[in-house]
C-alpha cells in the first residue's frame, strides 16, 4: 500500500507545484522517486519529528501542502503538540501520512505498533482521519486527501495488503463504502484489517448469515448515516479494527448509535487495552488478538444468537 | 540611526510597558517580566524594523515575525495596538472574560503571525516559512524571537540544525537573553553558556548585543543578514523586568501578578500618568 501511496502522491505533485514532501529520514525504497524528481520539493529534516511537523506547517501557512511521512508513531505521537498547536490550530494544509498502521511491523515490537492513533488523531478539533482498506482505497485516499483544504491523518498500511475491491471506486472523505451487501448483521471495518472482515462474511454466508461490510475508510468524519441505517436494517453491528478498544472506529460508531437511541446489539472487535508484547509477524498477531476471520464471523454469530 | 528614531523606539517603549503593567495588572495575570524584557526589542522591530501594514496584516510580502515565547504575548499586542492594527480598547480586554485577547499570542489576532504559548513551537515553523520564502523567490524575511526557556527545548535545536543545514540566510533568530526563567536563573536550571559559541559551532552567524539599547539593536539588525549563507542568530542580552526597579532580575516578575499600589509605582518609574 506505501508503494501505492508514494505513486499517487507523486502524479499529484507533478501537477501540483504547491507539494511538499517533508520527512524525518524514513522511506528508503519508496521515496527517491520524489526526491529525485522534485528535490527543492523535498526535505530530510534529519530524524527530528517535532521540526518535521513544524516546518512543514510553515510551508502549508505560506500557501503549500506539506506531506509529514513517516512510520508507526513517529509522526503523531512523539509531535503532537506540534500537530495540535501548529497545524490543526492554524487549520494548516498538512497531511500527515504513517506508513505501518496498527500491528503491521509486527515483530519489531511496541514501539512500532500504532494502536492508539486513531483515537488521539481524531480528538483533535480540524483533523480528518483516514484509514484506507486496499490499495485502491489508498490511492483515491491520496487524492482526496490533496483535495481536501486542512490537515489529514491518513494511516497508511505497509506492504502487500489483499485489495478488497475489484473495481474503482467512489471514494469520499467522510462517505463509507458497502463492499457487499446483508440484511441479517453489518460488519465494518477499516484500515488494512478490512480483508478479514471480508473473509469473516464469506464464512457467515457459508453459515446462512447475511452480513452486509462496509470499509469505513474515514473514522473522521464518521459516516453517521451508513452505521443508523445499517442498525437499521440489519439490526446489528460488529466494528472490526487493529487499534485499541479505546476511543477507535468501535467507540466512534457506539456514539452515533446511543445518541440517536438505535439500541442495536454492538461488539467491537479490538485490541485490548494493554501493549502487545508477544513477538510475531503481522499476520500471527492478528490471528492470535482475535481478528482470524473465523474469529470476527463468531463474534458476529453470537451477537445475533446464530452460535458458531 | 538618527536622534528622531531614537527616541520613537524611546516612546514605543514605554508605550509597551504602561500597556503590559496596565494589562497584567487588570488580568491578574504573570508574565510581565518577560514582557518588560524584551520590550526595547519589539520597539526597534515594530518602528523601524518589521516591514507590515497596519491596514493590509495579510500583505503577502510582510516580514513575518513570530514570537515563539508566546507567553509574552501581550507586549506584541500593545505593539500592534499602537502600530493600528487594531483599537487600542482591545488591551482593556486582555485575559479577561469575553476579551479580545488571550494570555498567549494568538493568530486570531490581526497581525500576529502564529499561535504559540508551548515553548519550541516557534523556531521550526520559521524555518517552514524560510524555505517557503527562498522557493518562492519572495524577499521577505522571517523573524523569530525566542525566550532562554525556548533553548531548553529539543525541537528549537532541531530547528536550529536544519535552518543551518540550508543556509537560510532570510532567517533571524531573536534571543531574549535575560538569563532568567520561570523556576529560577538559568544557572541554576539549564545553563547555555557559551550560547553564542554554540551557535557559532552550529553554523549561524552570530552577534551579541544589549537587548535594551536602541541604536545597537537597530544598527544589528539593519544588517542583516548577517553572511550570507548563513542563518542569523542575535544573542540580546536583556533583563528580565526591565524598567521597573523591584522586578529587575527576579524570578519572581515571571508569575508574578501587579497590585493595585506597583501598578501606579511602576507607572511612576516608567513616566508615565497612572
Ligand atoms: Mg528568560
């Protein structure tokens, strides 16, 4: 998916001298392409978040669009200050891209799961939070988010991530998509994680449940119609993301439906509320924090009384 | 320099104390020592340095000047007030409910540049300007005055490195080097001694001056840049409380807020009707 995203963000800066790409010495193996082609476009600020995030709300306040990029945390958590104070206060053109949303680094450890991203990157007042499920995803993700005026959150997944749609897509900030349809429960997923859930709905049709997925690729704005429709009509929802229960897409859609009294059962498929210790790639984390699609379809079959 | 200019940046002065005494004292708030240090600063930028306008803040070739210790914020706004940027009457209101004007320097101010008030905030955001200005082609240039606290935070030396790392010559740094910050002297907290060679050794081009004299401050930053190729950085030695006796020097002017009987003595130090 970075592979996607450095493609996109470099035909937009072709045609849009306003891009700025501004790093803290990470993307080796994706960004050269950008550096070589506009080098007065791209700064190394030396790996130094807070002057990444500083520097680029300089050039977005003088009328640019800065890109932040890096991984995991690096780029939210260790600036936030400046992302608060410097960009989202000033409604400053910043986008601030992280490569390797949730366990994707897996075995390098705690310090490159990004597990609480969403919840602190969709507190702040002015930021948009995007979180796309595939490469096509990613890449409409790209475009809208240059479209977009003000600062953006976009997690990026790492490598290799199954694309879940087989055709394009119309893909609006703030707008969900319905990767396939269901009228007995809806899962919604976001982020990478968003195959699996996919996967959780072919085993659910196998059991004759009918779950509709929706790739909730914007957590801010939450699509608020999508979720009260899908309690609605389908009467249940489970929300399926890689970051901590706290404060994520799970907390975000349970908002919605207890302030508009849906009163529809909910389950959030999460991480739990510790640091991941235990050593493994992406795909064994996964499995083992209950996102195997067998998990996800008997999560959702309980919560309907279907068993598993 | 000549003797009229001289004594504009004299009134602009004071004018910046009574207004920063008179709102402190009216807020019941702190910071006035740091606002009396660097006021003969903002004098010289505000008169004859600093090239805005009061009627056009957005002006797009505007020097941008950014006050990263934003906790001296209203000594810029009684700045900008006597420049006409904005009533005068908005002082009255300063940290008061429903004011104009917060106890940090706000952008939804005309004619502040940036909102700071977390310190290390300023520098890197200059830096983000600088290079917008030199990719631009623009002339303006950027200024930066920062607090001996502001040197205490990591990112101002991020942003020091990679301001010589470009040789952002169109860039000022501005210190406030009254040696004093808020839980103490800065001997006694961080020492930065020899600050203007650590500069030296990061790469800026480096002048220090007496932060309180008007015709040093000016004739230094007439000069600007100060090489070439370099960034500038103008160690102004300064004291903290500047103008009133009792506060000079003290760490306790950082929090410290004015009674009723120091508000009409300090009036009374500067010159000025109480
Ligand atoms: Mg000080």
């Amino acid at each position: 998916m970075r592979t996607a995203f450095n493609e996109e963000i470099l035909k937009i800066a072709e045609k849009d001298s306003r891009v700025f790409m501004v790093l803290s010495d990470i993307g080796y193996g994706e960004i050269e392409p950008f550096a070589a082609r506009f080098p007065e476009r791209y700064f190394n600020c030396g790996v130094a978040e807070q002057n990444m995030t500083g520097v680029a709300c300089g050039l977005a306040l003088e009328g640019n669009m800065a890109v932040t990029y890096s991984i995991a945390n690096f780029p939210t958590l260790r600036c936030l200050e400046q992302i608060r104070n410097d960009v989202c206060y000033h409604k400053a053109n910043v986008k601030i891209v992280i490569i390797g949303g949730g366990m994707a680094y897996g075995p390098l450890g705690v310090s490159h799961h990004s597990t609480e991203d969403i919840a602190i990157m969709r507190a702040l007042p002015e930021m948009i939070v995007l979180a796309p499920a595939d490469r096509i995803e990613a890449r409409a993700a790209v475009h809208a988010m240059m479209e977009h005026e003000g600062p953006v959150y976009y997690r990026c997944g790492y490598k290799k991530e199954p694309d879940i749609h087989k055709c394009s897509i119309d893909f609006r900030i703030g707008r969900s998509i319905e990767v396939r349809s269901g009228t007995d429960i809806t899962l919604i997923g976001t982020g990478t994680v968003t195959y699996r859930v996919c996967q959780a709905a072919d085993l659910l049709a196998s059991r004759g449940i009918s779950a509709r997925v929706i790739s909730m690729h914007t957590v801010k704005p939450l699509d608020r119609e999508a979720v009260l429709q899908a309690a609605e009509e389908t009467g249940a929802l489970v929300t399926v993301e890689e970051h901590n229960i706290c404060g994520g897409l799970g907390s975000a859609a349970a908002q919605v439906l207890a302030e508009a009294g849906a009163g529809v059962p909910l389950r959030m498929v999460a991480l739990p509320d510790t640091y991941i210790h235990e050593v493994g790639t992406h795909d064994w984390l996964l499995d083992r924090y209950g996102f195997s699609p067998r998990s996800i379809a008997d999560t959702a079959g309980k919560l309907i009384g279907a068993g598993v | 320099m000549t003797e009229t200019s001289i004594v504009s940046y004299a009134e602009m002065a004071v004018k910046i104390r009574a207004h920063c005494l008179r709102m402190t004292h009216r807020g019941r708030s702190g910071h006035v020592g740091s606002m009396l240090s660097m006021a003969d600063i903002l004098a010289v930028l505000y008169t004859g340095i600093l090239s805005v306008d009061p009627f056009n803040p957005g002006w797009e070739d505007r020097d941008r000047f950014i006050l990263s210790k934003g906790h001296g914020g209203a000594a810029v706004y009684a700045a900008l007030a006597e420049r006409g940027f904005f009533p005068r009457e908005w002082l009255d209101t300063y940290y008061l409910d429903n004011g104009k004007l917060s106890g940090h320097i706000s952008h939804h101010v005309p004619g502040v540049e940036f909102s700071t008030g977390s310190l290390g905030h300023g520098l890197p955001v200059a830096v983000g300007m600088a290079i917008a200005a030199r990719h631009a082609g623009a002339g303006h240039r950027v200024i930066c005055l920062v607090s001996d606290g502001d040197c205490n935070e990591g990112s101002t030396w991020e942003a020091v490195m990679m301001a010589a790392q470009h040789g952002l010559d169109n860039l000022t740094v501005i210190v406030d080097y009254n040696r004093v910050q808020a839980l103490g002297k800065m001997e006694d907290v961080i020492e930065m001694e020899p600050f203007a060679g650590k500069l030296k050794d990061f790469g800026w081009a480096v002048r220090e001056i007496n932060g309180h004299d008007y015709a040093e401050i000016e004739s230094n930053l007439l000069e600007l840049p100060f090489e070439q190729g370099r960034p500038s950085w103008v160690l102004a030695r300064t004291v903290k409380g500047k103008g009133v006796s009792w506060m000079e020097g003290t760490v306790a002017c950082h929090y410290g807020a004015v009674s009723d009987e120091q508000l009409i003595q300090a009036l009374k130090e500067l010159g000025v009707e109480a």
